[in-house]
C-alpha cells in the first residue's frame, strides 16, 4: 500500500517503522495477539476453575464499579455461562459499593458470600493488593482467583494471581485492562475445554469498551482487541449495548473508538457513580427479547443526565470556592463523591493547575480527597511525601485518592503550596498551557485524500491520539463568529497554491479576536477531520491554538 509521506512520517514518529510494522498496524484484520499461558498463574487458574466447576463448586464473580469492571463481570459471566450450562444457581456476582465498601475486596463481603455457599471467588479488575482479604477467604475454606492488571504493591495477594503487571511476568504486553486479562483467562479456557471460539468472539465487545473505558493504551495487543471488539460492537449482536446506543443517540454500524469512550462509557459508568453498578451488567448480560432492557437503557441515561447536571453545579461550586493558588484544593463538604473526580479533572483541564477536591465522609471528622493533574506534574509523587497525615492513600502521576482527618487538612495544604511554588521558581513554564503536534504542514499539504488515509490509524485513544498538525503560514480569509456569545469561530486558511482549508476553533474564539484578522498570515494547530453535511463530504481542521506569524 503506498502512503502519503506526511502519514509515513507520522507512523515513524510512533515507533511503526517496519514494513511489518505497518501492514499491521493498519490492517483491518490484525493478527497481534499473545499466548494466554505466559500470563502469570494463567495455566493453574484455568485449570482450578475447570477442576471446580467439575466438581460442582458455586461461584462467585468479584468486579469492580467502573466500565472495565462492568464490562469484565459480564464477560466471565458469560463465558462462564457457557461452562455451567443448567447450574445457572452456582455461578453468580457481586460488585462492592463505591459509597459503603469503596473498590476491591473486603472482609464482610467474602463473609456474606462464604455464607451463600459460594466455595471460589473470581475477581475482574481488582484483588491484586488485596492480601489480607485473600487471606480470610482462604481461611473460611473458600478458593480464590485474583485476575486484576493494576499495579503490584508489596501488599500483594498470596494467592493464584493472574496480572500482566505480577513481578516475574513474562507476558510481553503490560497494558491490558481488567476486562482483558479477563478475556486472556477465556481464551486459556476454551484451549483447555470444549468451549467453541464463538463464545470468544461474542464477548470481544465487552473488551473493546472495557479497554476504552479505562484509557488503556491503544496500541500492540489492545489494537488487535479494540478493532476486532468495534466490529462486534457495530455488530449489534449485544441486545444491551444495541439498545444504549440507541438511547444514547449513536448509530448502530458507525461507532468508533471515541463514540465509546464519550458516550458509551460515561452512560455505564453513571450506575455507579450515582447508584448501583450492577445495572450496566444486567444490561450487558441481557439476552434478546429479555424484558427491561430498554428501560435498563433508559435508567442509565437518566443517571447519565443527572450525573451531567449534578457535575455541572458541583463544578460552579468549586469554582466559587476556589482560590488563586497554583494547585487547587478546594474544601468542598457537598460533593458528591462519584463525580468529584471528574469535576476535579474539569477544573485541571480549565485552568491547566492540579486540582483536589475534598469531600465529607460518613465518618465524622474525617474528609475523603479525589485529585487530577495536569501532564508533566505527578499528584501522586506530591502527595506521596505527606504520606503520614493520610488514613488511607492510592493513585498514580496523574490522578489520586485519598482519606484525612479534617485536622490533617491544613497541613497537608500548606505542604502542597509551599512545594508547588517551589517547583514553579524552579520551572516557571510548568503551568504554560502546551499545544503539541505530531507533524508539520503546509494548507495545500491537507487534503481530503490525507485525511481518509490517517483514518486507518483508528482506533484513536490512549497512545495512539488523533494525529496534531501544525498548519503553517496560512492567509486568513471568511471569519466568521459563532455561538450565543460569540465564543467559536469559523474562518479559512489560503495557501501558496490557492488552496482552501476550512478552520474551526470551539470556545476560545475570545482569545485570538485581534489576531483574527482578514489578510493576516498565521499558523493552526489541530486535527484534521471529514465531516460529512447534507450528501456532501467536507475536509475541515478542528484548531487547537492559533499563531499569529505576522507577530515574529
């Protein structure tokens, strides 16, 4: 296949540079997949739940309350299924509240399943550190097996444990989510049992929204999973997802990686952030002509609405209540704690400065934090210092969760401001808002035929984002205004040749007004993209920043 040197230059940029390489990248069927037995634990954990399941065993799937542990109970469930065909009664789920038991194992719940008569538990995306709790379960009798891909504390679980991230692991890709180490356990099942390669295939969906959902890396085997998994997904094969792609408002046929990660997920992940978690796996485990599906659906774009408007208040609050610090925390006790963390992150992304919000919790006198940062910045290497005024502390370089007393508070505030000014002194850039992009080009450089070329590097997302480009030396032409307040614009770029690109800049019009001027040469930055309006296809760049090169 012959490609457009800019396409070529951008696959090198991203580390494709074989020949090899590139056919597979590209590839509409990709072949990339690695052997599920190199996973740690893989070849005796397939073999328990086949031992257990021969000798009529009860069990219990443990997820977790987010879209890949949605996503990956419902995969075991029905993979599962299939295995313990007419013992429907043995095999059941349990996903922790996010409110009163917060995520992972814990003690009172393996006792209330221990008390069903449940004699295995199977935990999707969660359980890795969760060493005393795979404890007490071994020491009520019960067997337990932990498939989780989080990171590996020195609390890990002393138990059968199938993580891609397990000290010693020699599978060659760390960047599965929960819902595929999940799938890599049913692929060794079916190579250990009768089970038919169609029950693989029909829960590749799953995969691809649970690998979405938890901003997994989009690239080596998660690729070959995500593409396959969006085919299954348009397929409609899901009555579920068929009938919340419905209410959501997609079409069935045209859902792309993005479609998943901004509608699909949010929808899934509003059950439990506002409710009960085990709404979305009744969905995504309903069978055609189930009652309540469509009304399962609906809930969740209810929760979805609610938790859209409750985000929008809590984020005016904390506005109101923020200061003109460089890192925000913001005491805010009403809260809602399932979508402070994404308020958090709105006010990141708002003001390009590390944002914590802290919450009340049921226990009095204490507060529960939730923080996002902004690249370059980790939270978690911030915090990690402060380590004592913490009950409890988790989270990575951009995002944290942790639980203080309200007497700590103050402390850890006045902490936090005095490294945060420091790191400022030192790097006063660090707060620079960054536009970066993958590749240089001229206006007559962009055209239609490129833009459908780097479509066949879909599925964008993690690691693999929509291609940047910075647009050069561009005359100005057609400005146009857009929006209640005049917040968007639309204007063309001529370039050397005569060519014509439409630009489009959402939101921060305002800011470029004086540049933005007929006659004048600038820069853009952006994405290229077709959009297809009334019959007729046109290419525009979606502009990220505008430079005034009349200035330099």
């Amino acid at each position: 296949m012959e490609l457009n040197e800019l396409t070529l230059k951008l696959l090198n940029k991203r580390g494709i540079t074989s020949e090899e390489e590139i056919e597979e990248f590209l590839s509409p069927i990709p072949k990339k997949t690695y052997d599920p037995f190199l996973l740690p634990d893989m070849e005796e954990g397939a073999d328990l739940i086949l031992r257990e399941i021969a000798s009529g065993t009860r069990i219990m799937i443990y997820g977790d309350y987010d879209a890949d542990g949605m996503t990956s109970t419902a995969l075991m469930l029905t993979v599962l299924g299939h295995l313990m065909k007419g013992r429907e009664k043995d095999l059941d789920y349990y996903i922790p509240s996010r409110f009163d038991e917060g995520y992972g194992l814990n003690m009172d719940a393996i006792k209330a399943i221990h008390e069903r008569g449940f004699g295995l538990i199977i935990t999707v995306d969660c359980g890795a550190v969760s060493e005393e709790e795979a404890r007490y379960a071994e020491e009520l009798g019960m067997k337990i097996l932990v498939t989780d891909h989080h990171n590996i504390t020195d609390r890990m679980a002393k138990c059968l444990l199938i993580d891609p991230k397990k000290p010693g692991s020699k599978y060659p890709f760390e960047g599965l989510c929960g819902c595929g180490v999940a799938f890599k356990l049913s692929q060794a099942l079916r190579m250990k049992s009768d089970l038919p390669k169609s029950v693989l295939a029909e829960v590749l969906d799953l995969v691809a929204v649970g690998t979405i959902g938890d901003m997994m890396p989009l690239t080596d085997e998660n690729r070959t999973l995500v593409k396959y998994g969006l085919r299954a997904l348009n397929s409609g094969k899901r009555p579920g997802l068929r009938e919340l792609i419905r209410v959501s408002g997609l079409e069935l046929g045209e859902i792309k990686s993005e479609d998943a990660g901004f509608i699909l997920v949010p929808h899934l992940n509003a059950a439990g952030r506002l409710g009960d978690a085990s709404l979305g796996v009744r969905l995504l485990t309903a069978k055609e002509g189930d009652p309540g599906i469509r009304e399962m659906a609906q809930q969740l774009d209810v929760l979805n609405n609610k938790r859209k408007t409750l985000q929008q208040d809590t984020y005016t609050r904390c506005v109101e209540l923020m200061d003109d610090e460089d890192f925000k925390l913001i005491e805010c006790p009403e809260a809602h704690e399932g979508i402070a963390g994404i308020v958090a992150g709105k006010i990141k992304e708002t003001y390009n400065r590390p944002c914590i919000i802290c919450m009340k919790t049921q226990e009095e006198g204490y507060l529960k934090g939730t923080g996002r940062s902004i690249d370059g910045l980790s939270i978690y290497d911030m915090l990690k210092k402060y380590d004592s005024l913490f009950l409890k502390f988790g989270g990575h370089a951009k995002a944290c969760g942790f639980t203080i007393s309200e007497e700590n508070l103050p402390l850890l505030k006045e902490g936090i401001l005095r490294d945060i000014h420091e790191i400022k002194e030192n790097d006063p850039e660090v707060f620079e808002r960054k536009y970066p992009w993958d590749l240089e080009a001229g206006v007559d450089d962009c055209s239609m035929e490129l833009a459908d070329e780097l479509s066949l590097l879909e599925p964008f997302g993690q690691d693999n984002k929509r291609p940047a480009f910075l647009v050069k030396g561009g005359i100005l032409t057609d400005v146009r205004y857009m929006g209640d307040e005049e917040q968007h614009v639309k204007f063309n770029l001529r370039g050397r040749g005569g060519e014509s690109l439409t630009c489009v800049l959402f939101r921060r019009a305002g800011e470029f007004r004086n540049i933005l001027r007929p006659g004048r040469r600038i820069s853009a930055t952006g994405t290229l993209e077709t959009q297809v309006w009334q019959g007729r296809k046109r290419l525009q760049l979606i502009a990220e920043n505008i430079i005034d090169e009349n200035y330099y």
